[in-house]
C-alpha cells in the first residue's frame, strides 16, 4: 500500500493539475475574450477615423474643385477676352513638392496627378474627316517622306503628276509645295489617274485643301475644330530647368516660352539655381479628344534667388500677346538678357583675363558663351546692322546699332543669317548667325559686347532702360485682369501634390 500509495497521490496530484491547468486555460480564454472586445473598440475608432478623413478629404478637394469652377464663371470685366480670348477657366492641377535632396534612394518614375478635365472652350473650325468619309474608295493616303514633293508623291501613288505643275502656279499653294516629313496627304481621284481633290494636314491644328477648277486649283487653309482647356502647374527645381519642367509635365516649348517671358529680367543661363519656383497657367489645345499642343501662356511667375517675378497675358488691337507685370510695366525690356538660350559663360566681362590663344593677360571686354557648333545667335534688341564680316581676331561677327547710345558685338560666329548685311535691320530675338570659332577663339563659343556710348560695359550688370508700361487709358480694365490672374497663381499655393522628383540625367 505504501508503494502504491505514491502512485495514487502522484495521480491525484496529476488530476488536480491537470484541472487546475484547464481552469487556467478556460480563464486564459475569458480573459483573451475580454481581450478581443476591448481590442476591437479602439480598431473600430480608428477605422472611423481614417473614413471620416477621407470622406473630410474628399469633401475638401470636392469643394476646392467645386470654387474653381465658380471661379471659372464670375462675372469677369468685357476686357478680360483680350487676355484669355474666351477661354474659361478649368483646373486640371499637377504641382511638384520639393523633394529630399539628401535622400540616396533612387527616386520613382515621375508621376503627375490632375484633376478632371473641364471643357474650356469649344473653338471654330472645320474638320477633314466628313470630306474622306463621303467616297472612301476614292481617296488615297500617304505619309510625307523625306525628300518627297507632291510630284514624287503623285507618281509613287499612280496618279498623273501634271497637278503638282498646276497646284504650284496657283495662289496660296506654299504648304503643297513645301510639304513637311511626317505630315499626311490625301488626295481624291475620281477616275484613278487625275488628282481631283487634296487635303494636307499640314500641322497638327490646321489642314490645306485644294479642289481642282479647270487648269487650276483653289486651295485654301482651314482650322481644325479645337477644344481649349485651361492648366495650372508649379514646380521646383532640384536638378536643372528642363528637369522640373519634365516633372511638371510640360513640353520644352512651353518651357522655353517661359523663358522667354522672363528673358529680360532672368539669365536662365547663370542666375537658375536650385530652389527657384516656378507657376504656369496655359492652354492646351484638343482635336477630337487628343492634345495636339499647348496654347499661350496666360499667366506666370518664377521665384529666382528669393526674388519673386509675375507676368498676365494681355492680347492687343492686332492678335499678338504682350506679357505686363501685375502693375502694368512690360515685361519685355530694350535688351535680352542673353544672345544664345540656355547656354554655359566660359568667360566673363574683367579687366585682366589670361587668353587661351594670344598667351597673355589682357582685359576682356565681353562675356563668353560656350555653346554647341551651330547654335543659334539672336540679336538682343532692334536695331540696324551696321558691320557684317571679317573683324580681325573677332572672326566672323556682327555689329548692331540701338540708336545713337547703345550696340552689341556678335564674335567668332561660324556663319551669318540670310538677310543679315550691313544695312539691314534686325529684330530683338532675330537669329542673326550661328556659334563658331573662327578668329581668335580655342572653341566654339560666343563672344558678346555691349557698349554704351562707345564705353563697353559689362552686359551682366548692366541696368536695363525702364520698360513702356502699359497705356493710361486701359489701366483699370488690365488691373482687374491682373487681379484675376495674381488670384488663379496665389490659388496654386493651396494645391500640395507631391510627385518624384528625376534629380539626374538632365
């Protein structure tokens, strides 16, 4: 008994464990129970929290988008078409963050989110398309290809080639003569041989048509139906102009138009920097739903070094577009800021310069542009040539008169631009000649002077005359436009759209 009497104790005290260990394991489950319900609450909270801000989000960008639109309808002064010639206002927003220049990570693809678009304006125009519909079978198509004339196109599509003599000795027939690689040609016959009818879409906004009436054709050009919408974009720039552009999702064109704009008062080939900002309110042009270009610039400001500079569009009495300051000065100066876009100083205005050529210091009376072979030398105000030539170690230059007080120096030009002799007048902006390095020169560059009664002054620090502001007698119709304008730019500070930043390969 003694030796079992272990073994029975030993089994009740397995037993008593044994219960004790499922009373603990039922009350584990009570307390986890417990546990799960008052878990459950705060997930419940949050859960109601986190729909409740995206609802509170959703509410907040549906009203932002709902104001804009009411923005885009108040009653705007009659002169406001002058500037945005009957465009409404829409919002399709895409906005560019600064981005952690310190972050080693390799940044993702850009992305830009927009809003809906918003029909803008519904242009004139006629389209093409009815005219192929109508006989089908009658039409042929080709796709313009390099070196090809309208006979070689003729000829190559079977059809008689004596049109292309007749369409070149009518009026208006230019676009058919000088046909553009990449354009398409139509052409109508109705017996096979003989070319009836053309259509050439000659750009992406406008088509040629040319019905044969006898030994001649009347060609006329036609716009095509256009549907205008209204964009608002910002950006900051990290790497480089064109990278931020990139981002900001606007074309090198658009981009360099707003160089443009700002080119007297921003040398875009020293003074950009990172940090500068920029805004942007165009247009963009639409053909049948598809984007075909970006329009005018409406509206623009550029934060340079901490300096903050705006231009409004304005249209005057003859269709072209004029950019003024919010308080009515022209942003367009007497002279340029540079005579070659986008381009590196190698050399700048000094007393004493180490030449590369001559081996010996002496003053250098200009600035050094480094460009490519062949980049585009403009004129940096009106004015009348009056030297176009040789020039001892300047090599090729050109020499420009402003009136009596002011000329600029072209040098080292590898050739110049028709028309450009002396004696003829040029434009500001007028490309004038092409960068090379003849003359004195180790390479390619642009050499530029600016003088001022006859004294060469520094073109980099140079103060620019005042600029012709804008006539009395509009002043407050263009005020309120400005308003307007200054408000829609203001706006862009309110929309916080982050997107990647691409800080190399540009």
């Amino acid at each position: 008994m003694k030796n079992q009497m272990p073994q029975t104790l030993n089994h009740n005290r397995d037993f008593k464990d044994d219960g004790i260990l499922h009373s603990n394991h039922s009350f584990s489950r009570k307390i986890a129970a417990i546990r799960h319900k008052y878990w459950i609450l705060p997930l419940a909270i949050i859960a109601m929290v986190s729909v409740f801000s995206v609802r509170h989000q959703d509410q907040e960008e549906s009203v932002e988008f709902a104001s804009t639109i009411e923005l885009a309808n108040i009653s705007l002064p009659d002169s406001l078409p002058e500037t945005i010639n009957h465009h409404t206002e829409e919002d399709i927003t895409a906005s560019v963050d600064k981005l952690d220049n310190s972050s080693q990570t390799t940044p993702e693809s850009p992305s830009i989110p927009m809003l809906s678009d918003v029909l803008a304006d519904t242009g004139t125009g006629v389209s093409f398309a009815p005219l192929l519909e109508q006989n089908p079978e009658l039409w042929k198509s080709s796709k313009v290809k390099k070196g090809d004339t309208l006979y070689v196109i003729l000829k190559r599509l079977g059809l008689k080639t004596a049109a292309a003599t007749l369409i070149a000795r009518s009026e208006n027939s230019d676009p058919l003569v000088r046909l553009i690689p990449g354009n398409t040609l139509h052409i109508l016959s109705k017996d096979g041989h003989i070319g009836d009818e053309f259509i050439y879409e000659n750009t992406p906004l406008t088509w040629v048509h040319a019905i044969r009436n006898g030994d001649n054709y009347e060609i006329v050009s036609n716009r095509l139906p256009t549907t205008t919408h209204i964009r608002k974009v910002k950006g900051e720039i990290i790497s480089s102009l064109y990278a931020a552009a990139k981002v900001a999702g606007i074309s090198d064109t658009l981009t360099m138009n707003m160089t443009e704009i700002f080119g007297w008062d921003i040398d875009f080939a020293i003074n950009v920097q990172p940090g500068d900002r920029f805004k942007l309110i165009f247009e963009d042009v639409y053909v049948n739903g598809s984007k075909k270009s970006h329009g005018d610039i409406l509206a623009a400001e550029f934060v340079n070094n901490g300096k903050t500079y705006r231009a409004i569009a304005r249209r005057n009495e003859d269709g072209e577009l004029r950019y003024y300051s919010p308080d009515g000065k022209s942003m367009q100066k007497t002279f340029l800021r540079t005579p070659v876009k986008f381009s590196r100083i190698s050399s700048r205005f000094t007393k004493a310069r180490y030449h590369p050529v001559l081996k010996k210091t002496r003053a250098h009376k200009g600035v050094d542009y480094a460009a490519g072979r062949g980049t585009p030398v403009r004129a940096t105000a009106n004015g009348k040539v009056i030297h176009a030539g040789r020039k001892g170690g300047y090599g090729n230059a050109v020499i420009i008169s402003h009136g009596s007080t002011y000329s600029t120096l072209y040098a080292h030009l590898s050739s110049f631009s028709r028309g450009i002799a002396k004696g003829s007048k040029v434009r500001q902006g007028q490309t004038i000649g092409r960068v090379g390095s003849t003359g004195l020169a180790s390479g390619p560059h642009l050499h530029y002077e600016f003088r001022v009664n006859g004294k060469h002054v520094n073109p980099l620090t140079f103060r620019q005359p005042a600029s012709e502001p804008i006539e009395q007698d509009q002043k407050a119709d263009f005020e309120r436009i400005a308003n307007y304008w200054v408000e829609q730019l203001d706006n862009l500070d309110s929309l916080n759209v982050a997107v990647s930043i691409e800080t190399t390969g540009s």
